[in-house]
C-alpha cells in the first residue's frame, strides 16, 4: 500500500497561502470553519471578516506589505481571522504565547520588529507595561466572547482598538489585493528557546504551503474534504496546531473544534461531546490525562479515525491506554518550528510504534555523525533534514542559520535518531538531553517509556545528575496515579521493575515524587526545570 496519495507535490496549486485562503472560502462558503465557545462561523463569514481586517489594516494603518504584526491570543476564531487578514494585507506573522512574561514579550517584539500586535482584552494591562520599549503602534484587543456578544475592553490607559471596532471600520472600506508570492515571508515562528532566548524561524508561504500539501498525502484518504470535524485543543500560535488547523485541515474545508483553555480537561471533555469529531491532535500527557477521566471515557468516538501526536516522545503506554479508550490508533509524527513543522509522520492505520514514521514527500532526511558525515545504519546521530518545508533561516541570525546547515543544505535538528531498515526512523532523543553515565549515552526517553509502563505511575520525567564517580547519574520525577501513595516500599518496586528492562547504568539512582511536572503551555515537560 503507498504511503502517500500522490507521488508528487503540487505547489503550483496556490500562489500563496492567500490563494489558499481565498480559493477554500468560496468552495465551501456555507459550511463551518472553526467553531468555539458554541459559536460557529462558515468559511464565508471568515473571508468576509479577514477582508475587513485587512482593509483596516491597509487604510487606516502606516503599515506596508512585509511589516510583521505579532497575534498573542489563545485559540478562538479571532486568531483566524487576524491571521488571515494579515497575510491578505501581505503581512508577516508573530504568532505570540499569551503567558509569555514581560521580558519574553519584549525580546520577541523587538526581534521581529513587530508594529502591530493583536492580543487577549485581559492581556491588556501587562501590555502597557511591554509597548512603550517596542515599535508596536497598534494595539488590537479582543474578548474570547466578541464574536457571540461583544464585550466591553477594559481601561488600562494604553491606546488600542477593540477588534469588533475594527471589523466594523473595515466593512466601510475597500480591500485592495496584494500581490503575494511564494517565496514571500509568511510567518515568523519563534523557537521555545530552551538553549538561550529564541529565535525567529522564517517560514515563507512556500514553506507552509509545502508542508500542508505533504501532510494532506500522509493522511490520504482518511480526510474526507468538507466533512471533517477536528477537536484543536493545542495552542494555534505554536506551529503545530497552526499548520493542522489554520492550513491542512481548513484547506481540506474541515471545521476545528478551538478550545481557549486545554487545562479545563471537564471543559473540554464537555465541549467533544457536543461534536461528532473525527480527529484530535495531542501529546503525551494530554492523552494520558484525558484517558484517566471517566467522563472522556464514556463520550462516542464512533466517528474517530485520526488521531496525530508530536511535541514530545509518544510512550507505548500512553498509546495503548488511547487505543484501548478510544479505539482509535496514534500517528506519531516529528517536526520542529523550522521545518514548518511536519518532516516525518506515520499513515493513520499503518503506524509503527515507536518510530515518527516515513519522511512525507519530497524530504529528505540523514543521519550524521558530529562531522556531518552520515553514519551506518541502524547507528544513532543527529537528524538533518532537506525538503521544501525548511525554512528560509533564522530572523536576522546569520551566524545561527549557519550553524545547523550543512554545506550541502541540511538543517540539523539538535535530535539524535536512528534510521530502520523499513524506512522508518526513530528519535532517540534531544542532543542536549542525553545523559552520560560514566561514558555511556543515556537517552531519557528509553527510561521515561519503561517508567510510564508501570501501572502505578501517571507520567515521569527523567534527566541527569551531576555525579563524581560516574559523570552523572539518572535521576527519575515522577507524578502517581490518583490511587496510589508514594512509599519507601513503591520506590524500590519501580527500581526492580526497570532492572529487568534497562541494563544497570541506564537505571534511575533517584526517584523524586510530585505532583505535578512543569510544562510548557503546549503541554511538554520542561527538563531544563527539572535540571536546575
């Protein structure tokens, strides 16, 4: 059975992602483009308002085609809109994390240069501290519920424009098309900046354009175009969900399913069970999370069929509890803000545990040893990438776009891999994540997966402890189930059971048990925390 349903990609099929946009509204005009906090809105209505967003932009701003405008809002139908409306105005996105701190906010506004910001009414008040050490000039400000019954924006002194304002101003004046092309900048995504502050990548319309094509030929025939109803609780600001959601899954003319606040699981258990939703898209503690819940467990997954996982290491564990809940298998895939994101992905159907699946098309991947020389196989080295899908480089970083390409045009990923024999690869781990124990690679994900498989614990963490005999020693964080209480007697339990699965200086030395794991807003463990 081929793995994709074309053997080509066909770019030519839309000048830019504004065609993208433009051309799928008035295919499906009448049917549901997002729908959140039980208000639905067609494809029509968001052409129609990222038509006004645009034409407000382009009369009543000093803001020129290539300007960047960052979006600092959660998932509701407004970020599509603003987005739309930007990129049709011929504007370069800054898709913006809502809980990033004051000093976050600055670094990334002032990298990127970004004149106009699109951001959460209650978000306001920080605001005004952050704009005046920016080149922001505009400040548009929304309310999760504008679109259902407007809300009143707070008074914090700082001089923006409410965003239902806004619409209403641009439905008096006439949008005028810009003239996008492919190799134009579409977005700026920031990297999470575990290694230092972070960094712009530069991905053009091309680059997402590509990447959505390549993923709409992995997932085949289980997208059935204008049918599909997909449940969105990963943040669309991270790329991620930003290519699924605002590209793939809107191009194929499906309605997302945005849901504002994935931490409310209740919430969101409640909001699935009003859609007959056909695909989700997670990370690990997201479906052990939502698998442990018995409400989740009594909804209808009768029309489930795709369900994709990246972000972080897909556990045996937390595949088959999904599985056995849902009946529905887990694609893992793998990909990074620079590769827009997607590079490999397992077929929904055909997947094989354990591995992030085949490269999609037209990408290609190697593995290199620590003087970009390709190793032999089956042998783990960093993963490098070339395909339509890489971006153009890092915002002015030349030294840094340097960095990790290769002579020959790879992007090295940071990720150490191994390639099978079946054409499938396997991420062992980050490179900065590996812990050596006197001498010897430790990968955390190795141990994470036999710890997760442990019926008494509920998701783990495992990182590297300074040691002066050894170098370092393992060192394992670990949240139980509800049921359980953590003992003397447990711990030594868990050490014997991982005895007889990792050979001795992989075993965890420590065992530390919490709460809670710290975690990113798109729901990755933070080593790095646990380190320091």
């Amino acid at each position: 059975m081929p793995f994709d349903i074309c053997e080509t990609l066909e770019l030519s099929r839309y000048r830019s992602l504004v065609d993208l946009i433009e051309q799928t509204c008035q295919k499906y005009a009448d049917k549901p483009a997002f729908a959140c906090l039980g208000k639905s809105t067609s494809f029509s209505e968001i052409e129609r308002d990222s038509r006004y967003f645009a034409a407000y932009l382009q009369h009543k701003t000093d803001l020129n085609v290539g300007d960047r405008i960052a979006i600092q809002l959660p998932n509701i139908t407004q970020f599509a809109i603003a987005a739309f409306g930007a990129l049709r105005a011929g504007l370069v996105l800054v898709n913006t994390n809502p809980l990033y701190t004051e000093r976050e906010l600055i670094h990334q506004f002032n990298n990127s240069g970004a004149k106009a910001l699109v951001v959460l009414s209650d978000l306001l008040p920080t605001l005004a501290k952050v704009v005046s050490s920016t080149e922001i000039s505009y400040v548009i400000s929304t309310h999760p519920l504008d679109l259902i019954d407007e809300q009143v924006q707070p008074k914090t002194g700082l001089k923006n424009i409410a965003f239902m304002a806004l619409l209403a101003e641009g439905a008096k004046l006439e949008y005028q098309a810009v003239n996008t092309g492919q190799s134009d900048l579409a977005a700026l995504q920031y990297t999470g900046g575990t290694t230092g502050l972070s960094k712009g990548a530069m991905l053009s319309h091309a680059n997402l354009l590509a990447n959505a094509l390549q993923c709409e030929a992995r997932l085949g025939n289980r997208i059935i175009k204008g049918e599909e109803v997909f449940v969105a609780p990963l943040p669309i600001y991270h790329i991620y969900a930003f290519l699924l959601n605002l590209v793939v899954y809107f191009e194929q003319g499906g309605c997302s399913v945005l849901i504002p606040n994935p931490r409310d699981i209740p919430a969101l258990i409640n909001t699935m069970a009003k859609y007959p939703f056909t695909g989700f898209a997670g990370l690990n503690t997201l479906f052990v999370g939502l698998c442990h819940q018995p409400n989740f467990k009594a909804l209808d997954f009768s029309h489930l069929k795709v369900t994709i996982s990246g972000g972080t290491a897909l556990t045996q564990a937390a595949s088959d509890l999904w599985l056995n809940t849902t009946g529905c298998t887990i694609s893992e895939g793998y990909g990074l803000s620079e590769t827009s994101p997607v590079v490999s992905l397992n077929c929904p159907g055909q997947e094989m545990l354990g591995t992030i699946g085949r490269p999609v098309l037209d990408t290609q991947v190697k593995i290199l040893d620590l003087d970009d020389n390709e190793v032999a196989m089956g042998e783990a080295g960093e993963l490098a990438v070339k395909g339509p899908q890489v971006m153009q480089g890092y915002w002015q970083r030349p030294e840094d776009t340097a960095a990790v390409m290769t002579d020959n045009g790879f992007f090295k990923t940071g990720d150490i891999a191994i390639a099978l024999e079946n054409g499938m690869y396997k991420i062992v781990d980050r490179k900065k994540d590996m812990i050596i124990v006197s001498g010897f690679n430790v990968y955390p994900n190795e141990v994470e997966d036999v710890l997760s498989s442990h019926p008494s614990i509920l998701e783990c963490a495992v990182v590297g402890v300074s040691d002066d005999k050894s170098g370092e020693t393992v060192r394992a964080v670990i949240v139980l189930t509800p049921e359980v209480v953590a003992s003397d007697a447990l711990a030594t339990e868990i050490k014997q059971y991982c005895a007889t699965q990792l050979t001795a200086y992989k075993l965890p030395k420590t065992l530390d048990f919490v709460e809670q794991l710290p975690k990113s807003t798109v729901g990755k463990i933070l080593r790095r925390q646990l380190r320091s």
